[in-house]
C-alpha cells in the first residue's frame, strides 16, 4: 500500500478505527469488483474519497462485516461499502496502472524489463480497461485520469517547465475525484470547494512522491521533478506549505455533515505527512541504520512480537507512523501513542487543538 495519509494507531483510536473501516472497505470493493490481484492497488490517499463522499452525506454509509484478515490480527470488522468506496477503488487501480506505466516508461524495475516486465504491463492495461468499467458504474468520468497520465509524460518529455506546471495533471486529476464526492453524496454546492482542496492535495502528494524519491532518482539517473526544474527541497517545502493552507481553507469550506475524520486527514495528517517526507530527506538513513529500523520494526511493530511484548495483542498492521517518539518501548515513532509521554491534546494527535470543543473522538481531554 502507498500514500501519504496514514494515521497513527495509537493517537486517536476513533479516528484509527474509522479510517481502517474504509481503508478495509476499498480492499473489499477491489476484490469484489475486480478479482483477487485488484487488492494490491489499494493506498491509503484513494481511501479519502469514501470517507468525503460519507462526511457530506446526512446518513451513514452503508456497512457490511468483512472476515478476518491477518492485517487486524485475524479479527472481523463493520468496513465500508457504498459508491464511495467504488469511486476509491477506480482511482487505486487508475494510480497503480500509472505507476506501473510510469516505471515501465522509465525503465525501471520489474516494469520496465522488456521480456519479463511484459505480465506487469498487461496487469496496469487490464486495470486501466477495469476503471474505465468502474467509473462509468458510478457516473464518473474516468478519461481525466488517463489524461493525466498521458499530459503528465508529455510535460516531463518537455524541458524548461516550471515545477507546478509539471504537477497539474496531477491537481487535475485529483480535484475531479473530490469533486464527484459531492455528486455522490447529493451536495452539489461543495463542488467548487472540493476541487479546490482536490488540487492542493495532488500538489502535496506529487511533490512529497518526489522528495521522497529524490535520493533514489539521482543515483539512477532517474526522472525527478525537483531535479528537472532545478528546485530546492527547500522551495519544495515551501510549496507544500502553500498548498496546506490551502488546503485546511478549502475544508474549512466543505459543508459536512461529520467533520471529524476529514478534518483528522486532510488537515492534520496531511501536516504530518510534509513534515514526515522533509525530515526523511534531511536525513535520509543509511543502510545500516536501515536493517536495524527493519530489525526493530519486525520485533516490535511488525509481524512478530515475543509473548513478553505488551503489543503482542495489537495487529500488526497497527504501527504508528508519525514524529517525534522516542518511545523504546513499541519502536514507534509518534509523538501522542499510549506508550508515550506525550501531550496528545497538543493539537498534532487531536483535532480539537486543545480547545473546549465537542468532538467524541475521546482521544484527549477535551472531548466527551
């Protein structure tokens, strides 16, 4: 799974628990709209789109209970199933087609061998073929995906462009994804708005896909955009920063029926996500610090806990991920988990900053 928005287990457990509803949702709309293999494309950016589609709605989406799965240690769950998750599962498969296409352009990786790349290639033309399907299904238009990808190789074959003329296609395509929300949900008059934070939130996401690969690109000679325009990480960080306002206006904006989880993705968890990407890259690890991250993480956090481990009963794909821990307990690296002795009504884990507000989340002090 890929994507920026990955809200730590430990921080909220409200909102953790809500987000896995619709992260498991679209796994299951993957599987049983496009077969088994569909459940690879599944990224935690695509989820957003259920859970705005059901934050603009009056009613609750429609649950179903999913069976148990190794990555909630084996356990049942109420997961979401309703035209949002379909409108997720169309632009997973439509951005896991371009990346494979996108490696496969470049060269790189299994993609882009000639002979043994060949089955990964018909897989992204097969799920290509497959959102199309899906999309018509809910009243989307999916050729704004398409488009995107093929004007996003055109803009990168051209030189002299600046670094957000090479991230529209990207805003494009993403602002008319949010903006179908509004469609599904029968909120017309949050359109405007959700292509707005459409574009601030494909602006956030390209430019962290290419800090965080930036490294990765210049020791194989690989297409990067920061490199091809010749802009600093710094100005990169700038930029993010810009589109974060943006971003928390054009929420702000939305009229919601449930705010909460929103407003826990697209405003504090995308914070995180910049900062997370721009302290990685300050310093990156090295290889050795990178097996024993590894180490650790299966050891703790990861797949394996001793008996003695106090997160023996936590599923594993429950780790945290955000700054700041030094907890040596779990491994994580969150700055609010139980495990910590951090503030979590500091405003990073809570979207109530701390104030006297009436959010049940029950996460920090503040709420009921």
């Amino acid at each position: 799974m890929f994507g920026i928005l990955r809200p730590c287990a430990h921080s909220c457990p409200a909102v953790h628990e809500a987000w896995r509803a619709h992260l498991c949702g679209l796994c299951l709309t993957l599987r049983d709209r496009h077969g088994q293999l569909a459940r690879t494309a599944t990224n935690y950016d695509g989820l957003v789109l259920s859970v705005l589609a059901e934050a603009q709605s009056p009613r609750r989406s429609e649950r179903r209970k999913a069976g148990p799965c190794p990555l909630r240690g084996f356990k049942t769950a109420e997961v979401v199933s309703s035209e949002g998750a379909q409108l997720a599962a169309v632009v997973s498969l439509a951005l896991a087609a371009g990346k494979i296409s996108d490696h496969a352009a470049d060269g790189d990786g299994l993609a882009g061998r000639r002979v043994s790349g060949a089955p990964l290639r018909r897989v992204a033309a097969s799920w290509t073929s497959a959102a199309e399907r899906g999309a018509r299904s809910i009243g989307f238009d999916a050729a704004v995906l398409t488009a995107a990808a093929g004007r996003q190789a055109v803009l990168e074959a051209t030189p002299g462009l600046s670094l957000l003329e090479l991230t529209e296609p990207t805003e494009a395509a993403a602002a008319a994804a949010f903006a179908h929300t509004a469609t599904l949900a029968g909120v017309p008059r949050n359109n405007e708005n959700l292509r707005e934070a459409g574009r601030y939130f494909g602006r956030i996401a390209h430019l962290l896909d290419a800090v965080e690969d930036l490294e990765d690109d210049r020791a194989r000679g690989a297409y990067n955009p920061l490199v091809a325009t010749g802009t600093s990480p710094e100005e990169a960080r700038r930029l993010c920063d810009e589109a974060l306002h943006g971003l928390e206006l054009a929420v702000r904006d939305l009229e919601l029926a449930e705010r909460h989880l929103v407003e826990a993705l697209l405003r504090d968890e995308a914070r995180r996500a910049v900062r997370r990407a721009f302290a990685e890259h300050a310093a990156p690890p090295g290889a050795a610090e990178k097996v024993l991250a590894g180490v650790a993480t299966f050891f703790t956090c990861g797949v394996y806990r001793p008996p003695w481990s106090r997160h023996r009963d936590q599923p594993w794909g429950e780790r945290c991920y955000l700054d700041g821990c030094d907890c040596p307990d779990c491994g994580c690296d969150a700055g609010c988990c139980d495990c910590c002795s951090g503030d979590c009504c500091s405003g990073d884990c809570c979207s109530c900053d701390g104030c006297s507000c009436d959010c049940d989340c029950g996460c920090c002090d503040c709420g009921s």
